[in-house]
C-alpha cells in the first residue's frame, strides 16, 4: 500500500499551468530498479482501460519517484483532462499504489486576465520598464505568446516581448497601452489595457481674456498685448497644459514682483480697470518638473474730457485756464481765431502746460488789444479722440482795454446787462397794450427773431442772443416799438 502526501483535488483554468506537490515514503529495496506514473481512473460505472498519463502532454510527472517525489505536472489543459488521478510505483517486480488516495483534476474555462505592472513612474523623456504576464501561465513550450499594442510604442504601434522599455512623451498621456496574451492551439487570448498616466512639465501656457461676451485666447508663449478701455471689466484666465496640474499664481508688473490673488485656479478678475492697472501682468506655472510663464501687457486709454475752460480779465489781462482727463495724458492746445497759440512766453502771449498722471493742465494769458468777435478755443487730444471747448470775445458798451467783453461759456456778465434789458422790453410791450387794447387785438405781431450763435467742434460751449422786435401796423411812427431790445438769454452746451 502506497501513502500519498498530496492534497485531494485541483482547479486550472484551461490553457495555464499548475504543478501539484505531491511525496511518499518509497516501500521495498532501493536498490531495484524505480518509476513512478500516474493514472487516470475509469469513470464510474464504465469499462475503461486504465493508462499511464505520463506520455500526456498536458499532465506530466515532474518529480523523482524514487527519491519519494510524485510531484505533477499540469501543463496547457482542456477540458476532456477534467478526470481523478492515482499514482503507482514500480520497484522491480513490485507494484505499490492506492485508488482511495488519489488527486481529483478540475479544468475550467479561461478566465484570468494578464497583469502589467509598471516598474518606474512613466515621466515624459525618460525610460521606465513594464511587464506584462498571466499568473498561471506555462514557460518553455507551452509558454503563451505577450504582445504589445499603443500610439506610445512609435509608428509601428507593435511590440512582442514579456517586458518592454518604454520612454513617454507629453503626448503620450491618457493613450491606451494593451497587452496581450495569445495561447497555443485552440485555447483563447486574453488582454488588458492601460490608460498611461505620464507626468511632465509645462508644455504651453494660454491666456485667455474675457472682455464683455467676448471670450478667446490672447497671449501664448512669452508675451501679448491688449488694449483696454478705462473702466472696463476684464478677466484673465491662465490655462497651463501639464500632468499633474500646475499649481498657477498671477504677478503684476514683474519688476515689482507683486502677486494679485486670483478668484480662481488660474483666474484673475479686474472688475473696472484703470489707468494705474496699465503694465505687464504674468502668469507663472510651477510644477515639480518644471516652471513655465506667459505675459499680457495691458494698455489702458481713455479719450479726452474737458473738466472746464474758464477765462477773467485781470489788469487789462485775459487770464484763461483749461483742464482735461484722459490715459494716455492728453496735449493740449490754444486758438484764437485762426492762429495756434503755442506754449510761449513774451511781452503779449503767455502758455504753459502741465501734466500728472492723467491730467493736463494749461494757462493762457494775454496782452494788448484783442480784435472784434474772436474765438478762442482749448482743445486736447490724444492718440484715441480728441475734445475741444471755447469762448467768444465779442464787442460790448463797457469799455475795456481793446473795446470788448468777454462772452464766456456760462455768459455770467452778459446775463446780468441783458436780464435789465428784458424787464425794459416788457414794460415797454404792457404800456403799449394798455394804450390801444382794441386796435392791438387786431395788429400782427411780426417778431423778427436773430441769433448769434457760435458753434463750433464738437463739445463746443457758446452762448446765444435772440433780440426781438415788434413792428405793430398801427400806428407806425411809434419810436419806442421800433428801438430793438435784449429780451431773451440762453445758455447753451
């Protein structure tokens, strides 16, 4: 009777590998001459002839049976190989086995699926090794054959070993490696796909402006520029391509290495930018692997606004200033008539000019006797519009240096002269009514309307004098209807 130390029953799946251990104390004289073979049994309740299954070529006893090892051997099984299994030891004339303690073989259907490990982190730019292998798989001849499949392995897309050395690109993230495990004969393949998860730097930085609806990309690579209203709202969004993520920080003016905190990974809002905003602003992406950063320079303008021309007689002098906003800084100039006033000083004409920040600021004084009906005007401009304002020096009854008076933007002196004027008109018209009340309801009154206007260049101030004059058909010789009156000021801008 022979004492098998092996366990009693054994699942492979079809096509793998297994190797069952298996000893015994060897019975009778070592000195005669020893084999070992197992058996396949008969199925139950049929005749079957009982052979060796040692010239199988899916099971195979792979130990010393007279060293005491039974160990088998399962190699690529099918499914007619499922069956129960005894071990008998031939020694010399002698034969030693046991039915009751025999090895019960289950083969099933494939399964398993091969397993790739990655042996170094996949960085772009260097080499790193993957295997791929199915646990259970034979060697030697009844080794499968492993394949290789993925955009990262080169034009040809192909590879056939058990382990390959694979050198990622940026390019190469998210793509698809498969390996795949073919077998001999009939039995099927097995695969299993991995999605490459690569690390690398920086490869672009994009800035992309929002201005209103508008949304694009701006500034790629070093530097850009964008012209900006004052007072627009404007957002920047930093978008870095890079595995794992960049961390993103913004700076403004780089000289001053001034960080702006973004409202967002990668998102800076300027609600109303304004003209002090102007400068470089950059965004910088760090990565363990390296840094990257890209720039936008923000140009901010704005158009002239006049704040105010306003123009006084001093000493037989005419003192005019004249101020303005605008980004970039405007210029600004005078014009008496048809003459450009520029910045001077001498005995007749003075002009000086300043500036600061976003203001410019100019004083115009003047000299000597002024010709009849002149204007004068300021204007200021720069390289996005231009604005312009003026005056005019009209001839009056109160005596100045050159006969004039000065008709200004807000007309202040005339205004009181003429509002005397029109309680005169008045009271001049009601007497006249009270004279002739029937005959005056059957007159056409016929008002002759004038005006003096001055108009000119957008933006312009000027002021404006209707005289009016009745001209009653009865009676027709009455002096005091014919005189002509100022009866009506206005203001105009």
């Amino acid at each position: 009777m022979l004492w098998l130390n092996v366990q009693r029953s054994v699942t492979v799946q079809k096509g793998l590998c297994l190797r069952v251990p298996c000893s015994f104390i060897p019975p009778g004289d070592s000195s005669e001459p020893t084999s070992g073979h197992w058996y396949r049994m008969p199925r139950k309740n049929m005749i079957e002839q009982t052979k060796s299954v040692t010239t199988n070529s899916s099971l195979q006893l792979l130990g010393d049976p007279g060293a005491g090892n039974c160990t088998l051997g399962i190699m690529s099984p099918r499914k007619r190989d499922t069956g129960r299994y005894y071990f008998q030891l031939d020694r010399g004339p002698a034969r030693y086995s046991n039915r009751n303690d025999s090895l019960s073989v289950q083969v099933t259907e494939l399964t398993e699926l091969p397993d790739i490990r990655v042996q170094e982190p996949l960085q772009s730019g260097s080499p790193s090794r993957l295997t791929c292998s199915l646990p259970g798989a034979c060697d030697g001849a009844w080794a499968p054959t492993i394949s290789w499949t993925g955009a990262a392995l080169g034009p040809s897309g192909v590879y056939e070993a058990r382990e390959i050395q694979l050198t990622p690109r940026p390019q190469d993230h998210n793509t698809n490696l498969t390996c795949r495990v073919a077998f001999p004969g009939t039995a099927p393949s097995r695969e299993r796909t991995l999605r490459l998860q690569v690390s690398y730097p920086p490869q672009s930085l994009t800035i992309h402006v929002c201005q209103g609806n508008r949304t694009g990309p701006e500034a790629q690579g070093n530097s850009s520029s964008r012209l900006v209203p004052e007072g627009a709202a404007l957002c920047l969004v930093c978008v870095a391509d890079s595995n794992p993520p960049s961390r993103l920080s913004w700076a403004w003016r780089s000289w001053a290495l001034n960080p702006l905190k973004p409202s967002g990974p990668g998102v800076l809002e300027l609600p109303g930018v304004q003209w002090d905003q102007e400068g470089e602003l950059t965004c910088l992406a760090e990565h363990p692997r390296g840094n990257l950063s890209a720039s936008i320079h923000l140009s901010v303008f704005s158009t002239p606004h006049l704040q105010g021309l306003s123009c006084s007689w001093e000493k037989e002098v005419l003192h005019c200033s004249c101020s303005s906003r605008a980004w970039p800084a405007p210029t600004l100039r005078w014009q008496l008539g048809d003459y450009t006033l520029e910045v001077t000083s001498n005995d007749t004409v003075q002009v000086t000019t300043s500036s600061g920040g976003p203001w410019a600021n100019s004083t115009l004084s003047l000299h000597g006797e002024l010709g009849a009906s002149l204007r004068l005007s300021c204007e200021a401009r720069n390289a996005h519009g231009e604005q312009r304002a003026g005056v005019l020096l009209m001839p009056g009854k109160r005596e100045l240096r050159g006969g004039f008076v000065l008709g200004s933007m807000v007309g202040a002196g005339v205004a009181g002269l003429l509002a005397l004027c029109l309680y005169l008109t008045f009271f001049l018209v009601k007497t006249c009514r009270k004279k002739a009340p029937k005959r005056a309801a059957g007159l056409e009154e016929a008002p002759s309307t004038q005006q003096r206007h001055v108009s000119w260049g957008e933006g312009l101030h000027y002021a404006s004098l209707n005289f009016l004059e009745l001209r009653p058909r009865e009676p027709p010789g009455q002096d005091a209807l014919n005189s002509t009156e100022y009866s009506e000021i206005k203001t105009k801008q």
